[in-house]
C-alpha cells in the first residue's frame, strides 16, 4: 500500500492572520497535524489558491459574498484572497515551501477561475491540474487529508479523489471549516462518497494498519 498525503490550501489567507480576507477560526493552527499526516505517507502534496485581486467573483465586503454568479467556472462571489505577493498567498510557518513538495498545484490563477477542488482547473471537471495522474503514476492507493476550508476546498478535493479510484481518509484536526451548517454537510457527502473522516491519529493509524494486511 502506498500512501500520499495532500494540503490542501493551507494559506494564510484563510486564516485570522489575514482578517480581511476569507479567515477560518483556527486555520492558522493546522499545520502540526498536516506535518502528523506527511510522516505517515510517501509522497506529499500541496495546493495553493493563486488569485487575481481583479477576479470576475471579487466582491467589496464579506456581506456580498456567497451570492450566485452566471459564470461557467466561478459560481459565488467571494471577497479578494490569496493574491500572490501578498502575505495572504503564503502557507503557514511550519509547512514545506512549495517546491518542497513531491507535487504542487497552484489554483485559480486566471480571472475567471475559481476552482475549489485541487485535482481540477474548472468546476465541469475536464482540466485537470495533474494531480490524480501523479498519484496513479507513482502507484498511489490512499491519500490523506487536511486543509483549508473543510466545507470547500478540502470536500471538493476529496470527492474528486474519491471518484478517481483512490481510497481517501479526511483528517478532521488537520482542517478547519468556515460554518458549522457547510461543515456537517460536506462530512455527510464525503461519507456517503466512501470517504472515511478521523478524529484521532489512534483511530487513523488503526485504520491504515488494517488496510496494509489486507493488501
């Protein structure tokens, strides 16, 4: 069995280090429980959002934000976040800089993105970043994984995930939701999807050693 790990937009950006922007409580305290997930794979995975400040789905005010948008691949507005060069953009402290993943994605780039999975560029799911061809080239069965917003990003990632053949564990420490409402229903659609969620790193390595004999 080989296992991947995957942060999935652990930025600041989405943390109340940057409160102007989009910040989840407790963001900015994941990183030590992504770090637990890497040292329990092969390979690690990183994505970032890469937004332009002039973005189709920019909004003035958080109060303007989750409205619907007619674009084919920006469906809410959002407030500006995650611009690069800008404190935002970074990952947090304790987290490998980019180039130091085995894999990066970064997300979002032009002005009429706004992808919230990391697997594909567009919302129809036919641009793909890469991500599941390295994995199914390096022989990857189980990915881990944690990140920034688990009813957004985190949800979407690994639903794709899912649906290409991987087995997929969400590490609830690892991630942090923006509502609790979101959060509840992107758990039940990732368990309904054979996704599994754990809340300890007892509960998750049982499940990995189960999953290794049985291999």
């Amino acid at each position: 069995m080989k296992i991947a790990s995957f942060d999935i937009d652990a930025q600041k950006g989405f943390t109340p280090l940057c409160p102007d922007e989009l910040p989840v409580a407790g963001g900015d305290l994941i990183a030590p429980a992504l770090n637990d997930l890497a040292r329990r794979a092969t390979l690690r995975l990183g994505s970032k959002d890469a937004h332009s400040p002039q973005a189709i789905w920019v909004v003035g005010s958080h109060a303007e934000m989750l409205q619907p948008l007619p674009f084919a691949n920006a469906d809410l507005s959002w407030v500006s976040h995650c611009v690069p060069g800008t404190p935002g953009f970074e990952l947090l402290d304790e987290l490998p800089r980019p180039l130091d993943y085995d894999f990066f994605v970064w997300k979002g780039v032009e002005p009429d993105l706004h992808p919230y999975g990391a697997c594909y560029h567009d919302l129809a799911e036919k641009r793909s970043t890469g991500v599941i061809e390295f994995l199914r080239q390096n022989g990857v069965d189980t990915v881990l994984v944690g990140g920034l917003a688990l009813d957004y990003c985190v949800k979407t990632s690994a639903l794709q995930l899912r649906r290409a053949g991987f087995e997929v564990a969400v590490y609830l420490p690892a991630c942090r939701a923006i509502a609790e409402e979101t959060a509840n229903k992107a758990c039940t659609d990732m368990q309904e999807a054979g996704i599994a969620l754990y809340s300890s790193l007892d509960a998750l390595d049982a499940a990995l050693n189960k999953q290794a004999v049985e291999k």
